[in-house]
C-alpha cells in the first residue's frame, strides 16, 4: 500500500509526527496559521479606493504595459545558506531562504518596487547563486533578471546582492535561483502582486505551491542527467507536495538519513458559503501537476499573470513554472472534511514519478483539524491530457490582444543528442547552450558586442516589432516553455504538425509559460519591445541544465542605452575574484 493509500484508506487522524520547525523550518504555508491574503496594502496612496485608480480592471488594463508608478518600496531580506529540513519526514541538508522550506512570501502592489537584498552564505562547499522573479516583465532593468551568464555574474559565496524591479505584471508568481538546478534543493518561494481581479471572490487563501521533490541532493542528480549512463537520465521524483508537505513511507528510504513517518500533511481552511482564491504554482523542478478538490468545482479566473473570462474545471493542469488561480465555493456543510488532490501525470511524454499523488486536507470551520476526509470525499475523474495544456480555446484573456502578422518568424526545432564524449545534450536547431559565468551577455551587448559563440545560442531579432517563433518538438517528452521579460499569446498548441491555424486568433491566449506537447508543436507571438538578452527555455530543470536554452536579443541599439547599475559590475568582480582561487564544479550549462 502506497503512502496516499494508506492515507486515504488506513489513517484515522492527521496528527503531525514534526514540528513545523523540524518539516519547513517555521514557514507557515500549509498550516491553518497560514496568512489569508489582503485584496491589496493600503499603506500605498490611494487613488479612487485603489493602489492603481479605479479606472484600471482586469477587462481594460493590461498588467505589463498599464502599471502605476506608487512610489512605495516593498523591501525584503534573503540569507541563502544549507540547512536542515524535513518536509516529508525525510530529513536533509538543503538550500534554504532565511531557513525557510518553501522561501518567504514575497508580496507587493501592482506598480510598486521590490528590492531584495540576498546575501550569499552557502558553504561547505561554497556556491555561488542568484535570484529569478519568474515572469515579471523587468522592462529597462533586465540586470536585475537573476540569470547567470546572462544578466548577472553569480552571487559569490560571502557576498551581497540587491535587486530592485517594478511590480509589474500583477497576479501569481513565484520567484527561484536560476544558477544551475538550485531550485531543486529549496530555493525558491511565492510572489504575489495584488491587482484587480477579473471575478469577486470572498477570502484569498494565498499560496498553493506545487511540487515534485527528490531526496537525493541536487548536484548529485545532475551528474547521473550530465553522465553517460542512460539509467541516470530521467530521474524519478521520490514525492509530491503541497506547499512544501507530504507524508513520505520511510520503509521506502534507501539511505541513512533519518526519516520520521506521517510528518504531517498541509491543511487549509474552508468557510460555508464563501468564495476562496487558490493560487496554483508549480514549483517544482519536471512534473506535470494535475489538481483537484474532491466534491467541488473551480472557477479558473487566471493564467500565469493573465485574468481571463472564467470558466469551470474539475481538474486544473499546471506545469513547471505556470501559475493558475482558481475560486472554488465552499458548498459543503461547516463541520465537513474533504481532500485536496495534485497527481503528478505519468507516461512516457511526463517525467517519473515514484509518489506522484500529493494529498491535502481542507477542514470547514467547524470540523474536528485532526479529523480524516470520510468515504464520501470523492476523488474526480481525470479525463485530462497527461502531454498537454488544458484547451486554450477555454483561455480567453479578460483584456482583448489580437496580434498582428508577425514581422519576424523563427523556426526551432527540439530535440536531444548523445555528444562526441557520450554525453546527453538537448538541443535547439542542433545547438546545446552553455553559459559563461563570468561573462554576461547582457553586459556584453550592453558594450556593443552583439556577434556570439554558437554555445551562446543567440537569436538576434533585431527591431522587429513582433517575433513568432513556431517550435517543434522531436522528442518524445512533453517540454514547458517559458519566456522572460514579454507577455506571450499562445497561437497554438497540438501533436504533429502545425496547419496555421490560430485558437482564438481575435484574442489568444497568452501567459509566459505554455506546455509543448511530446512530438507536437508550439507557436508563440509576441511584441518585441523590451531591449535585452532574453532567455528562452523549457523549464525542466535536467532539460535546462542540458542546454534545452536558446537567448532572445532584443535591440542591440536600445540594450546599449540601458543604464547598467555599478552593483552589476561588483558582483562580477567579487565573483571573479572567488573564482580566482575556487573552480566553480559548472558540469551543465550552468542555468
């Protein structure tokens, strides 16, 4: 009996074996302490009632070009260092943020500024790393993307860094070290920019990461994916959480590390009659997410940082890297238990997964919070696809976009190959990307240098003023793209070959991260008005570190006008200056 069976069929109360400390080291999300989220700060200037002014909604502003400059600087403190932590009973040393499992909420109005200052303390042995803040647009302040050998040299061990950005798109997010497979090991953590909503809602639950999670250490996989053992190439996740919880059975255990049976599993509270926001984020590190709320129905309202018109769903399908909000009316009756459900998809198109189901408890306000769901909480029925996306023709952006002929179209082509020493490599257009750490190329361009090595994987669009970029996948694994610094529509998305035709080509979808289907097809459009280096990769953490990459240049002219801040030019010296004394262990492209 698996350890979701044993919960669902063999356990009579929820009661938690650790210590919040011991399992997430004192972060609340997944307990009934969980902070419930405002609509937004008030301690902004108001203008009609709101942060933003009355007249922005999610029906005639659009996040990433409408944003109001507040003036207010949300300011927040990172100390990144090893810790121990448990999240599923299994303990471990990890890579923890102010020695938190998952990171700290990180949380702004639309239009304000964020700064983060981390602080390096990663040691025995010492890494360097940075900081992602996943789809924000970081229109003119690209150095502060957190992509090293791209906008930024890495942090070095014992030094600092501030980043400081618009809050601009709004909704949920999430934010993750991009220096090698980092996220892997724990760091990373929510965002949440509040903005108007395209549908009421009563209560804001906050949160609901999801993640497929791995007991061996992080660099430790990345030797079995960037070797020449094929056993090692599709490593299997040893569990599914939500929001950093899960029971694990330590009779499965294959090493000395102490683990502790029935940890305890995240717990969310329900009110009768009220209408609760749930903010989907998968977190993790390859796994396709398929979530659910046994008895109850959704009301998806939003995509990555996109309202859309909302429409009803039993199973919602999250990626790595996508974000989806969901309202889900509490119809039951106040002393009910039910489960909240995130199964990781299995096939040969998804990643494998020896604990793929993740389980949850939602308590109505009277119910006993160490009770268990009764029979009658019933799981649905997954009729989704396990390759693919849920039907776009369902995502109907809340504000009209009809993109125009593109000016530019680029074809790329996905695939994998064995290199001439035996190693594995993903490709695009048969080229693997490897990124210098010590050169940038933001800093690059931004000294006029726009001619490349082919390891760079550059695309330079020039001044087009919008990009099409029709991508086919070869391989038989389903693949989620992502796209920094741009708001993308989603032409189409299916198996075989494209025909040219649009879903909803008056009003697409569009979101920053979109599945490409194992041998099918994407075709992403977007406006090309955001001078920079962009990164342009499948979100799959073993896929990315083997150079399944390619870099956007966007405007030489206009990345020459950036105003690089000095910091960005420190932390490359104090990188260089460790480096000079200490081999970084890079054995993949280094992102």
């Amino acid at each position: 009996m698996t350890i979701a069976s044993k919960l669902l069929h063999g356990t009579t109360a929820l009661i938690a074996a650790l210590s919040q400390q011991q399992t997430n080291g004192g972060n609340q999300l997944g307990t009934l302490h969980a902070k419930k989220l405002p609509a937004f700060f008030t301690n902004n200037p108001m203008v009609n009632g709101f942060p933003w002014g009355s007249g922005k909604t999610a029906y005639s502003a659009d996040g990433y070009y409408d944003a109001p400059n507040t003036g207010v600087i949300r300011s927040y403190d990172f100390t990144v260092a090893r810790g121990t932590v448990a999240p599923d009973g299994f303990e471990k040393s990890s890579l923890l943020i102010n020695g938190q499992y998952p990171g700290p909420l990180i949380e702004a109005n639309w239009g304000d500024t964020i700064q983060v200052t981390v602080h390096n303390e990663i040691a025995n042995p010492p890494e360097g790393t940075t900081m992602h803040w996943h789809g924000q647009r970081q229109h003119n302040t690209e150095a502060y993307d957190g992509v090293p050998s791209i906008s930024m040299c890495p942090i070095a061990p014992g030094s600092t860094y501030t980043y400081s950005f618009q809050a601009n798109p709004w909704g949920s997010s999430w934010y993750h070290s991009h220096y090698s497979s980092q996220m892997a090991e724990g760091l990373w953590g929510p965002m949440v920019i509040h903005g108007p909503n395209s549908a009421n809602y009563d209560i804001d639950l906050g949160p609901v990461t999801l993640n497929d999670y791995f007991h061996t250490p992080y660099y430790d996989i990345l030797e079995g994916v960037m070797g020449t053992d094929p056993s090692g190439f599709r490593p299997a996740s040893d569990n599914n959480l939500i929001n950093g919880k899960m029971n694990f059975d330590c009779s499965n255990s294959t090493t000395s590390n102490k683990c502790t049976n029935n940890a305890g599993v995240s717990k969310f509270q329900f009110t009768s009659g009220k209408t609760h926001l749930l903010r989907l984020i998968n977190t993790g590190s390859q796994g396709i997410q398929k979530f659910s709320i046994d008895n109850h129905m959704m009301n998806v309202i939003a995509t990555d940082f996109v309202p859309i018109k909302p429409y009803e769903a039993s199973v919602v399908t999250v990626a790595v890297g996508q974000r989806t909000d969901v309202l889900v009316k509490a119809t039951g009756k106040p002393t009910d238990i039910y489960w909240m459900r995130s199964n990781l998809a299995q096939g040969q198109c998804t990643e494998p997964a020896l604990q793929p189901l993740a389980l949850a408890a939602i308590y109505y306000e009277h119910a006993n919070t160490t009770g268990v769901p009764s029979p009658n909480s019933t799981a649905h029925v997954d009729t989704t696809d396990p390759c693919s996306n849920d039907d776009l023709a369902q995502q109907t952006p809340a504000m009209k976009q009809t993109p125009t002929a593109p000016a530019k179209t680029i074809n790329m082509n996905v695939n994998f190959a064995i290199n001439a020493t035996g190693h594995l490599v993903w490709t695009i257009n048969n080229q693997t990307f490897r990124g210098d750490y010590n050169s940038p190329l933001l800093l690059l361009a931004n000294s006029g240098n726009s001619s490349f090595t082919s390891e760079r994987n550059v695309y330079n669009v020039g001044t087009s003023s919008s990009v099409r970029v029709i991508i086919k996948n070869t391989t038989p694994t389903s693949h989620p793209w992502h796209f920094h610094g741009h708001e993308v529509f989603i032409l189409a998305a299916g198996t075989g070959t494209w025909d040219g035709t649009i879903v909803n080509p008056s009003n697409p979808a569009r979101r920053d991260v979109q599945l490409l289907p194992a041998g099918g097809y994407l075709v992403l459009q977007w406006n090309s008005d955001n001078a920079g280096v962009w990164p342009f990769h499948c979100h799959i953490a073993w896929h990315l570190s083997g150079g399944l990459y390619a870099n956007i240049l966007e405007n030489i002219a206009g990345i020459q006008k950036l105003s690089i801040p000095s910091t960005s030019y420190q932390v490359c010296r104090d990188w260089a200056s460790f480096t000079g004394s200490n081999l970084p262990n890079q054995i993949d492209s280094g992102v």
